[in-house]
C-alpha cells in the first residue's frame, strides 16, 4: 500500500428497520466530518473513506457485516451501532481480529472492551441528571415504560435505585413493549398511565416506536405541564418523526441539543443544513458521530496509522473542540467526559435548555460512585 | 455429623472430571450454545441441550446451565431456586440487571457470552463445589437443630421426674437412661412418653370446664 492510498473505515448504518431513523442521523454525522477532513487535505494526504454497508437494525448483520469489513475489505476501523444488542454483537468480531469499534450512541453502562471506544453518554451523565430533575421539579413516583432488551432493563434498574433514595419514591408501573409495537400497545399503556397518575413517566422507549408513546400521550390528554415524559434518547430526530407539537414540554437529559449556542455547534449546524437540507435535524447520535470521526481522524493525523496497538494511545486521552464543548476519551474505561444538560421539548420539535453542566464530567459506566444528586454533576450545573 | 474435609492429596478438580457428570444445558441453539456444549463434551461431560427451559429437569441431572436472555425480563424459574441441583447462569450482558436474576435463580455461578473455553471449567468446579458444601452446612444445620431439640426435650423430661420424685437431676437422667435400656427404645422416645404423661396429669389435676 503506497502512502497515498485511501484510508477505509467501516461504517455500519442500517437504512432500514426500526432504528434505522436513529443510524441515517449517526451516518449523516459521520459523512459530515468525513467531508469536512477530505476538505482539508484527508489524512496526512490520504482520502477518507468510508465502506457504508446496511445491518438492517438486525443484530446478527451487525455481526458478519462487522466480519465482512475486516476479513474481505481490510478494515481496521468501524463505525457504528445503535442498540446494545447490535454493540454486543459486534464486540466479539473486533476483540478476535483484534480491530477498533467506535460506538457513537449513549447506552446503559455496564461494558469495558479494549478493542470499543463508547463515545455516548455514560448513564451518570444522563440518568442520574435526569432523577435528579425530575425528582424536585416534579416528584419521585415514577411509572417507566421501555423497549423489550437490555438498554430499557438496566436504565430502569439505575432509576429505580435513585428514585427510591427518595422518602416518597415509588414505582407505579414498569412496561415494556417490542421494537415492533404497534400504536394501539401504546394507547393500552397510556390508559394505565392515567389511572395510576405517577408524578412523571420515564420513557427508554426507542426506534420507531418513540413518536407512538408521545402520540398516545396527547390524545389521552394528558398534560405534560403536571406529568411529562423524561428520556434519555427522545432526541430532535424521534420528535421530527412525530406529529407536529407532540412532544412539546416532555424532557431529555443529553449532553448535546442541535439549539446549543456554541460557537462549534452553530458553524457545523451552517455546513449541516448546506450538506443535508434546513428541515433534517441533528442530535445526540449525530453528534457523537460527528466529534468520533474527527478524534480518529486526529489521533491518525498523530502516527500515520488505524492499526489498534499504534492509534489507541493517541484516541486514549485526547480531547476534541465538540458541538456541545471540550470532550475527551478517558483513558481508563474508554467513554467520554461529557457535559450532562436538560432539555425541554418546545413547539419547533427543538429543546430549551434548562440545565446544563459548566465542566465535562468523567464517564462512570459502572455507576461506582453514584446517589441522586451527584454532587459532581450538581456542582457544576447551571440552571436557566 | 462432621464436614469431612477434603483429602487435600487428591485433586478435587481431576474427580469430578473423572465422574462424567450429566449436564442439563438450556440454551438457545446458536454459536454460543453450540461453543457451550462443545466444550463441555471435550471436558468429558455428558451434555443434553435444552430450549426452551423446561418445567421439570430430566432425571438424572447433576449440573444446570441456563442462559438469561435478554428479551426475557423475568424468567419464571422459582423451581429452579428451590432446586438443589448446582446452576451455572449464562448471561449476555454482565451488568446488575442479570447479575441479580442469576442470583435469584439461586447461580453458584456466572458465565458471560461469547462464551470461551477459557474460564468455564473454573465456573463448573466452584459451581459444583459450593453446591456440595452447602449441602453439607445444610445436613449440618438439620443435625445440630435435631440435636438442640433433643436436649429441650430431655431437660424437660428431667424437670417433670425430679418434681414428680422428688430427686436430683443426675438421678432423674438415670431414671430416664434405665428405662430407654429396658425398653430397648431411645433416651428422645422415654423423654417423649413422659412430657405427654406430665401433660396429661396436670390435666387431670385441674377442675373440669376448664380448657
């Protein structure tokens, strides 16, 4: 191979199936900072580039996608993954090759591979946040409903523990529907939701079941001024799914919202909307993708080469300029300090920040040092 | 009864191997299952492959598998906690979530998928072993709560002679020994007969209408 020849990365983006709306956001931030690096001259010269391939949402195409990329197509790094089924899948293939996965998607914590990179938020950098919002603004009886696996299972379970610390904390109702649902389950659960009257609901609801549970929730009428729905992954693409206004006053605890003023964020928004139309939005899959291909693209840029043992030591540790401010990859787990916030969902399907961290804070995927109110995270809020 | 400890110049590892245990695997029939089974055959084990779970284990059984998938929230396994079969949880993602589960399934162990070669043996032997000293602690806790109860029931016995006899404790122990050799039954069976006629006279003793 010459010096000039391009750089293959893998990427694994499903355009169909029921995350497929979530990976074609991923995908758009890949491309995005994929175009931008090949605008400045690739790396070291060498054009970037990305072998897109369909897993479907489907776990096992995951799997020997993953293999495929590797084995047949010679490539030392992949990007993509949405469910925890879907990482898990993969994890195996990148740990036998000894290759790089670099997961741009917030998930349930719990995992450590030196061959991943988990460049989402750490459930101590939305979960917690969100208790703890949640809990004083509203209460501590909480009715959860979420996806049939692993991610909704184990989100609750951390709910649970930092609701419960609460004198009044309850858990009214713990549900769960598959990927597939139909709008009816949602209605039946709704109903539920009514008659239980928690003080508000926790949704780990995904896909594209998402918009089903908000659409259910207004035309039952309730009002989400005295019972909103909180999430960890309702983002500004679930809401662009959705009838118009629907998830209008319902929260998401994130560490990047497409209406943050930073100047980072307001310059890739302008080269976004150019690429990908004014009405497409961005949110915090896309952007994890998008600050991920430039931290690869840097720590290649630092010693010529994607092969794990050589470009691990300058991904580990490094920090990137990011639309939502200053992450960096810590070292010892391998998931990103992160800056947690609060959204609230307005009108225009955009979320008014309510809260938000003034300093990244570290990852704690194993949620070793954790209570409601995390004096961490809470020292370092600010509230608008 | 003591715990008899092991002879520690033989290798406990080497005879359970030896043994060719039966072994139950519920598992779903994929990669990780077949890699499961696999190695358990090659380890010298006699493996039946089960899924799904079934009520009732095929006679027979000495050790469990189970996977925990995770589309299963709640596997409704109760039988197998009140089991006293050694299990081996299989889970998926390794965090509290099935960690718990496993735990209340009554696991003595806990193996994580992709399932490797490497680490499984160590799971089945700690299984196995814990499995066997808690049926010893078991059979131990029965014989000294037996034991606690025989001592009641002599001290009672004693009492009731010494009152009725007017004699020491030695003697009254004596009285009760003599009567079991004579009878050819147990100290227990001679301290029982006299509880229920110490009952019985109080009984008569008391005005009638009484209960």
């Amino acid at each position: 191979m010459t010096s000039s020849a391009p750089v293959k990365v893998g990427l694994l983006c499903s355009t169909t199936g029921p995350t497929a709306l979530l990976e074609q956001s991923q995908w758009r931030g890949s491309m995005l900072a994929i175009e931008e690096i090949n605008e400045r001259g690739g790396l070291g010269g060498r054009e970037l580039v990305a072998l897109h391939r369909d897993p479907a949402s489907e776990p096992l195409r995951f799997r020997e996608l993953a293999e495929r990329l590797i084995v047949e197509d010679g490539v030392n790094v992949i990007f993509g993954g949405y469910t925890s089924t879907s990482r898990k899948a993969m994890l195996p293939v990148v740990e036998k090759h000894n290759r790089l996965l670099i997961y741009s998607q917030q998930y349930e914590g719990f995992e450590f591979s030196d061959n991943i990179i988990y460049s989402g938020a750490s459930p101590n950098q939305n979960g917690v946040p969100l208790a703890d919002f949640m809990t004083e603004t509203y209460g501590a009886r909480v009715y959860m409903v979420g996806s049939r696996y692993v991610y909704p299972y184990e989100c609750n379970r951390t709910m649970q523990e930092l609701i419960l610390q609460h004198p009044d904390g309850a858990v009214l109702g713990e549900r769960y529907l598959p990927l597939d649902a139909k709008p009816g389950q949602f209605a039946e659960i709704v109903a539920d939701i009514r008659k239980k009257r928690p003080d508000f609901v926790f949704s780990t609801v995904i896909g594209h079941t998402v918009p089903y549970l908000y659409e259910a929730y207004a035309q039952a009428g309730l009002d989400p001024c005295t019972m909103p729905i909180g999430s960890l992954n309702t983002s500004e693409t679930e809401i662009h799914a959705m009838a118009h206004g629907m998830a209008a006053g319902h929260y998401t605890a994130a560490p990047y919202f497409q209406s943050l003023h930073t100047p980072e964020n307001q310059a890739v928004l302008r080269r976004h909307r150019a690429r990908f139309g004014a009405e497409t939005p961005t949110d915090m899959n896309w952007e994890a993708a998008y600050y991920q291909m430039h931290m690869f693209a840097n720590a290649f840029g630092a010693c010529g080469t994607d092969e794990i043992g050589t470009l691990m030591p300058h991904m580990l540790g490094a920090q990137f300029a990011a639309p939502q401010g200053l992450v960096r990859i810590e070292p010892g787990n391998h998931h990103m300090a992160l800056y947690p916030r609060i959204g609230r969902a307005n009108a225009d399907g955009q979320f008014d920040i309510l809260r938000e961290s003034t300093v990244a804070v570290p990852p704690d995927p194993y949620m070793s040092r954790q209570t409601l109110g995390d004096w961490v995270t809470k020292l370092a809020a600010r509230d608008y | 009864m003591a715990i008899r400890e092991p002879d520690e110049r033989r290798s406990l590892t080497g005879s359970i191997l030896k043994r060719g245990l039966r072994v139950v695997v519920f598992h779903p029939d994929d990669d990780d299952g077949a890699t499961l089974a696999n190695h358990l055959k090659r380890m010298g084990f006699h493996v039946e492959m089960i899924w799904p779970p079934r009520d009732a284990l095929p006679s027979g059984a000495e050790l469990v598998f189970r996977a925990l998938p995770p589309e299963e929230r709640v596997p409704d396994d109760s039988w197998l906690a009140n089991n006293s079969l050694p299990l081996v949880a299989v889970i998926g993602y390794e965090n509290p979530t099935f960690i718990d589960q496993a735990l209340r399934m009554g696991a003595a162990a806990i193996i994580t998928t992709p399932i490797r070669a490497s680490g499984l043996l160590s799971a089945v032997i700690v299984a196995l072993s814990h499995a066997r000293q808690l049926r010893q602690v078991a059979q131990r806790i029965a014989s000294l709560e037996r034991k606690l109860n025989d001592a009641k029931v002599l001290n009672e016995a004693k009492t009731i002679l010494m009152h009725a006899h007017g004699v020491g404790e030695g003697e009254a122990y004596a009285m009760i020994r003599s009567q079991a050799m004579a009878r050819r039954v147990s100290v227990d069976d001679i301290c029982h007969s006299i509880i229920q006629a110490g009952e019985l006279l109080r009984r008569i003793g008391q005005p009638p209408g009484g209960t």
